[in-house]
C-alpha cells in the first residue's frame, strides 16, 4: 500500500480540525453555554488555546517550548532545567540560565514567527517555574 503525504494550506487545514480534533479541551458545562473557551493540549500549542494564530497543526512553521526529556540513564543533576524549543521540524535543547534560556528561544521564534516571540518567552517562564519546583522536591 503506497502512503502520500498531501500538503496543503494552513487555512485549509485549520478549517478540517477546528471544530473537532484530539487534542480539544472542554468541559462538559461548557458545552451547553453560550460563551465558553476552549483549550488545546497540543504539544506545539504555547498558549494553550484553541485558536488559529497558536495552533501547531495549522501552523505553517509550528513553535513549541517544553521540558527536555532526557533519557533514562542520563543524570539531571548536570542541568534539571533544560528546555527544548520547537521551531518546525526541528527541536533543540537549550541550557544555561533563564536569561540565556530567553535568548535562545526569542532568537529562534522571531526568525520563523515573530508574532509569537512573547507567548513563547511567557511559556518559557512557566516551563522554568515547573522544572525549578520539580527539582527541589527531588
């Protein structure tokens, strides 16, 4: 069986998964209002919202920032606060400090979205503020 990929536009895609996909969050009160949000899990989502402008399924070039993953044997007491930044089909970890950290993600968003060069920094603070608690409690 031969498998093809199909590009096609963001518009187009975002008007096949706007009203139904698997990564839509609501609750069920929600639902029966007139006026209620909805929210999205996607991984490439920063501001977790379920619009076009911050989808990483419509995205043309989609923007992520999360928690590095590191593997099982490796040791997180070398850096417990990496981040991995998403920009396209490309994730890149980035260490160091916070401020470092910011400067590596702004520079990377703003050349492929600079329209979302704050919410990337805003999920940024928040990843950092996970990671930090996470590893005191260890």
């Amino acid at each position: 069986m031969v498998k093809s990929v199909v590009e096609c536009s963001p518009d187009l895609t975002w008007a096949l998964v706007a009203k139904n996909n698997v990564f839509i969050r609501r609750s069920r009160s929600a639902t029966r209002q007139k006026c209620f949000r909805s929210f999205s899990a996607e991984p490439t989502n920063l501001t977790s919202e379920h619009k076009f402008k911050y989808s990483g399924i419509a995205a043309s070039t989609p923007v992520g920032v999360n928690a590095f993953k590191y593997p099982a044997d490796y040791s997180k007491k070398k850096n417990p606060t990496a981040v991995a930044v998403t920009v396209g089909d490309k994730t890149s970890k980035v260490a160091g400090i916070f401020q470092q950290q910011a400067k590596a993600v702004a520079g990377a968003v703003a050349a492929a979205r600079p329209d979302l060069t704050v919410p990337a920094l805003a999920k940024l603070s928040s990843v950092q503020r996970g990671l930090r608690v996470a590893a005191k409690a260890q």
